[in-house]
C-alpha cells in the first residue's frame, strides 16, 4: 500500500505510513458476484420495492407480511425482507 500524503510504500495491514505518520485509507474488501437473479438489487429489501417487484399494493403485503405469507423479519417497526429469500419463495424452494 502506497501512503497518499508521501508516496512511501507501507507494508499490507499497517495503519499508519512508516514515513510520515499519516493515517492510511482502510482498503474496502471486494465484493462476490451476485447470482444471475440478485443482479442489481440489494440483500434486504424494503417493502415499497418488494410491492412494486410482485406488482401489488403496499397494503396488501403488509396484510401478506402479518399473515406471514411472505417470508420477512420485523427488526423494530419495520419490515425487512431477504431478496434470496424472496426469489426462493417465489420460486417454490423455501416454504
């Protein structure tokens, strides 16, 4: 790793340039491919996405969320729901 401020190279890990002392930027872990069905949506998603995902209104999945219909967590007040989850759901994989 190169520090920005000095240009000294620092050994992998390190949090501090050797050189001048300056804090080094945290690297940021690359992430795995999503499969082909996740392509561009987040882990967890929101209800207004998941109502508009199955084409239905947002009244009618909360009733399908407190029936326990579809598969979701409550964290606090708010629903959140698995995308993998989801798309297992929808598939018939998970019951």
């Amino acid at each position: 790793m190169q520090c920005p401020k000095c240009q000294a190279e620092a050994p992998e890990g390190s949090r501090f340039c050797p050189a001048c002392g300056k804090r080094l930027p945290i690297p940021k872990p690359e992430l795995k491919p999503e499969q082909d069905y996740l392509r561009g949506l987040p882990p967890v998603l929101e209800p207004k996405d998941v109502a508009k995902l199955l084409n239905i209104g947002l009244n009618r999945l909360y009733e399908h969320l407190q029936q326990g219909d579809i598969p979701a967590r409550r964290i606090g007040r708010r629903w959140r729901i698995s995308t993998k989850r989801l798309f297992e759901w929808l598939d018939g994989v998970a019951g």
